[in-house]
C-alpha cells in the first residue's frame, strides 16, 4: 500500500474521524514504517522500498484485525 493512500484506508475504517487526527496518524506511521523497513531491509541484505512497503501493509492489517475484532465486542 502506498503511503498516500493510508489515510483514506484509515478513514474507511472509521479509524479517523478528523482530518488533523488522520494527518499526523499518517505520519507516524510513515515515518515508523520507512524506518523500520529501512533497518530490517539493511539486516537482511534486501531492497529498502519493498520492506517499506511490507510493512506499511503488516501496520495496516494490523489496524485492520483490531478493528474488526473491536466491532465484534
């Protein structure tokens, strides 16, 4: 997933009901994405870009499993 498209994914989870929220929600998670990825990328001796995005689609699946195991509560 790209990272342009995290907010509108996060908000069709009603995850984020305001902008401001979902503005900085998304930076944190790409800055803790591209770092992550970065770094594991570097400890195993492979491309940077596609464990960035790796991870950004593990963080999203992630939100994406809590959220539908909260609604089932």
């Amino acid at each position: 997933m790209a990272r342009e498209g995290v907010l509108g994914a996060w908000s069709r989870l009603n995850l984020v009901t305001r902008i401001v929220i979902g503005l900085v929600l998304a930076v944190v998670v790409a800055l803790v994405g591209s770092q992550l990825g970065f770094w594991l990328a570097y400890l195993i001796d492979a491309a940077t870009s596609p464990m960035m995005a790796l991870l950004d689609g593990v963080i999203f699946l992630g939100v994406w499993l809590v959220m539908r195991l909260r609604a089932r509560v």
